[in-house]
C-alpha cells in the first residue's frame, strides 16, 4: 500500500501549533498533558500526519494561549503549494520568545533597532 503524504492544510495547521508552543517555550510533553495526549500523538500532529479535529484545535488553542482559527493564518490561497507560505525557523522563534519576554518598551524598540541595523 503507497505512503500518502500529509494534505497541505494540516502541515499548515500542525507547523502553528509548534510555532505556538515552541513560541511559549512549552515541550511536547507539556502540550500533551495539557490537551490529554502522549507527546507522540502531538508530534503526529504537529508534523501533519494526523488531521486536527475542530474539537482537538479549540483544545491547541486553550492550552496554548490563541483562538483555534490562528492556527490557520498565513495559510497560502492554493492549498496544493508545499510549504506554507512564511518559513520560521528555530533562531526566529528563540528572538521572538526573548522579545516577549522583554517589558521595557524602550528594550523592545532597542532590540527592534539593533535587528533593523544588523539586517541593513
């Protein structure tokens, strides 16, 4: 029997949710117990292999901290394309985790500026 590969909507969807948690910086073994899985059953989820129920993405939502329907945003208009349409790696995650943190608005527009610079 041929492997199917995951539909594009639910690497979309699962991909937010770890950007979520890993945002928060929460485990798998956190999201689980919050949500009444195994750390493996978010994985699958995460990485698409198994759909999301509306149900298990109103539970995402509540245990991550954002409504159910984030975990569909930035979802491309042609849901055949492979990738979603922004690409977040691990670094930009960790930035944004410490710029969430910071609650000095001017340690806010300080790192904003320090990033604006580098990039230039």
């Amino acid at each position: 029997m041929p492997k199917t590969t995951p539909h594009p909507v639910d690497l979309h969807v699962g991909s937010r949710i770890r950007q979520q948690r890993t945002l928060l910086g929460m485990s798998m073994e956190a999201l689980a117990e919050k949500v009444g899985l195994t750390y493996q059953q978010v994985q699958k989820y995460e990485k698409g292999a198994n759909r999301c129920s509306a149900s298990r993405m109103w539970a995402f939502g509540k245990a991550l901290g954002v409504p159910a329907a984030s975990f569909f945003d930035g979802l491309p208009e042609d849901t055949k394309a492979k990738k979603s349409a922004t690409v977040v790696d691990a670094g930009m995650l960790t930035l944004a985790r410490h710029y969430k943190a910071l609650k000095s608005p001017t340690h806010r527009d300080a790192v904003c500026a320090l990033a604006k610079s580098l990039a230039a």
